[in-house]
C-alpha cells in the first residue's frame, strides 16, 4: 500500500488497518448511542422478523444443516467447558445467581407477609 509517495511495511500496513477498524468501531458505537438511529434499527429488526425468507434448500438438506449446527455448537461448548478457567467462571456465575435467586426470593416473601 501507498503513503504518501512511499511504500508502507507490512507492520505499518498492519497498523493502519488496526486503526482503521477502531476508528470505524468507535463511529459506530457513537451512532448507536444517539437514540433516533436505535429507534430505527429497532423497526428494522422487527420488519426483518416478520419478514419470512424463502429457503434455497430443500426441507431434507434444511434438517441436515440444522442438525450440523446443532452438532457443531454442542462441540464448541463441550470444547469450552473443557477449559478450566472457563469452568471457574461458570461456578462463579452458578453461585451468583443462587444468592440472587435466594435474595429475590427473601425479597418476595418479606412484601408478601408484609404487605398483604
């Protein structure tokens, strides 16, 4: 790639690329934050759901491709849970949501005696 006149190195090339793609990542996340453009991506979601897309495949391939998907992430999260720090996080989460769980249900029980 060019620059002004002289070639870049990859380095330089790799680094440019990089803070391209931040720049574009942060115009981005400024665009989402402005409320009329999120309003609008909304409807735009919501008119794709309706919207039904007729499949190219044929109800037999389509069952295959959902059953290899299928397979494919029950793999991915097998792989995942193999991974012992990612294990560590589950529990964390597991026990956090228990105490949650345990806090809400104090929560509702104290109104309900309470209050009714």
């Amino acid at each position: 790639m060019a620059k002004m006149g002289k070639w870049m190195t990859p380095e330089e090339e790799a680094r440019q690329k990089f803070i391209m793609r931040e720049r574009d990542r942060e115009r981005k996340r400024i665009k989402r934050m402005n409320p009329e453009y999120r309003q609008m991506e909304r409807e735009r979601d919501r008119f794709r759901k309706q919207t039904p897309r007729p499949s190219l495949m044929t109800p037999e391939e389509e069952a295959r491709h959902k059953f290899i998907m299928r397979e494919r992430d029950r793999e991915r999260k097998r792989i995942k849970r193999l991974n012992p720090e990612y294990r560590r996080m589950e529990r964390e989460r597991d026990r956090f949501r228990k105490k949650a769980r345990r806090a809400n249900v104090a929560f509702f029980q104290y109104i309900f005696l309470n209050y009714i």
